[in-house]
C-alpha cells in the first residue's frame, strides 16, 4: 500500500486518542462525521483535531482537541441542524467527495489540514495548505471557516 500525504498528519488524531474517523461512524449513535486535522509546521499553536459528529435525527456535536503534551484540553460545542446542513450544502456545492488532495503542497514547512468526512462505509479525506489553496481547496477553506469556526480556532501554546 503506497503512503499518503495525509498519514502522517492522520497520527495527531491518534496520538490524541481521537478514534478514525471511518470507526467514529460505526457507532449506533452517530449517522455522519467531519473532522478537521491541523498541524501547524512551526508549533506557534498546537497541533489540533476537531471532529463533528451528528446523530441520526438531531444536530451535531463539536469537539476540538489541542496538542499540548501533559495537559488534555478539549472543548466541546452543540452545533445547531441549520449550521451543520449549511456546511454540508456548502460541501456538496464544491464537491468534496470527489476531490484530491491539494496538488503540490509540500510535505515540511508549511501548515497541512486533514479535512475528513465518513458516513457509514463512506470515507474521503483531502490534505490542503491553507496559505496556497486555490479554487476548490480555497472554497473549503473559507467553508469552514463559516460554518465551523470553533474547529479551527488556536490557542496558546
């Protein structure tokens, strides 16, 4: 199996005991889920995992981990129906189902966002830096950044 742009930035979820995202949709309580990945190349933040999740009939769940090695800090956010269906919409307008990774981007020295969607069997994950997207990657940048703020929202060291 050839290794993939977005394996190493997969372990920070892992090595903050953040189950795969692909396992998170598994549970009888969880329909569908979107995480965000962030590892910032320098450590002027800490890396961070953000994960929603939404249940079968409700609005979605938020929590966002923080990488700071000794401490465990997490937030946890409700996310109203309306604001997880926009995010949605907005995915599908750029569809993200079916888009690559960001070409081009290297793999030091520059800031990485996984960004993961599952439901079910369905699992796809596109790897952007956010200071070069364009087109498409750039439009899922800002979505996020709308829709779900608090998943991308650092904090000190």
């Amino acid at each position: 199996m050839e290794a993939r742009r977005a394996d190493p930035i997969r372990l920070i979820a892992l090595r903050l005991r953040q189950d795969e995202l692909r396992n998170v949709t598994r549970r009888p309580t969880v329909s569908e889920a979107f995480r965000v990945t962030i590892e910032y190349h320098d450590g002027r933040f800490p890396n961070q995992v953000a994960t929603l999740t939404r249940g079968h009939a409700s609005g979605g769940a938020l929590k966002v981990v923080y990488d700071k090695p000794g401490k465990q800090v997490y937030f946890d956010y409700p996310v109203a129906p309306e604001r997880y269906q926009a995010l949605v919409t907005a995915l599908r307008r750029m569809k993200f189902d079916s888009l690559d990774d960001q070409p081009e981007v290297p793999f030091f020295g520059v800031d990485l966002w996984l960004v993961e969607r599952a439901s079910g069997s369905y699992y796809h994950d596109v790897v952007l830096s956010p200071d070069s997207a364009r087109g498409f990657y750039r439009e899922l940048l800002l979505a996020i950044q709308q829709h779900l703020k608090e998943a991308i929202r650092t904090i000190v060291p």
